[in-house]
C-alpha cells in the first residue's frame, strides 16, 4: 500500500515538473528545451516503473522456480488454497500430496505456496 502511495505522488510530483517546465511562450522559443525535458521524464517513468512493479515480480518469479525447483519426496509443503501436506511423489507438472487424514491429493506444482516450517 506504501509503494503504491509513493509511485503515486512520485508520478505527480514528476508530472507537476514536467508541465511546469514544458510551458512555451507565444512564440514557441522553449521547444527544444521541452523536448529534453519530456525525454528525461520518460526515462524517470521507466525507471520507477522497473523499481516498483517489473524487478519485484521478476523477483518473486524466480523465488517459485527456485522453490519448485527444490521439491522433494518428504517435504512438508503448503498449497496457495492453505492445504497443508507432505509429498508423496513428484511428476513433472504435478506433485501427490499425503493430508493429514491419511488422503492423497494431486495438486499442480505452481500451486505450491512454500515450505512448512519445521515446528519440532
């Protein structure tokens, strides 16, 4: 919620600059001057968007497939639904995951949220 806040009222303040600055007179004299500054506002634009929204998601990508990458037999796993289990076996797109009551399910690999935290 802070981020979102921040990006906010970073894109106005960098807005409020940018149209501040790119004011001409009648004649039009600054609009060279207006043309740099759009660039470099555009350059700003792109990076704040990186910052905020492309390398944290590229981040949390990477977490998963590490994460999936690292799944084996006997890991006590919790699913993005909240199941808690153990796997059983590991195919390809798939992991069997042994419930508490005794049940297996078969769940989708991506569904896996991360691993339980050894609590003993």
């Amino acid at each position: 919620m802070i981020k979102k806040i921040a990006f906010t009222l970073v894109l106005v303040l960098l807005s409020s600059l940018l149209l501040s600055s790119c004011a001409t007179t009648e004649d039009g004299s600054d609009a060279g001057t207006s043309t740099i500054y759009m660039i470099v506002f555009l350059v700003l634009l792109a990076g704040i968007f990186y910052l905020f929204i492309i390398r944290p998601q590229s981040k949390r990508q990477k977490e998963q497939r590490d994460l999936n990458a690292s799944l084996k037999p006997g890991d006590r796993i919790i699913t993005i639904g909240g199941i808690y289990g153990r796997i059983e076996s590991i195919r390809e797109d798939s992991v069997i995951l042994k419930v508490e009551s005794g049940a297996t399910i078969r769940v989708v690999r991506s569904s896996i949220a991360g691993k339980q935290e050894n609590t003993g």
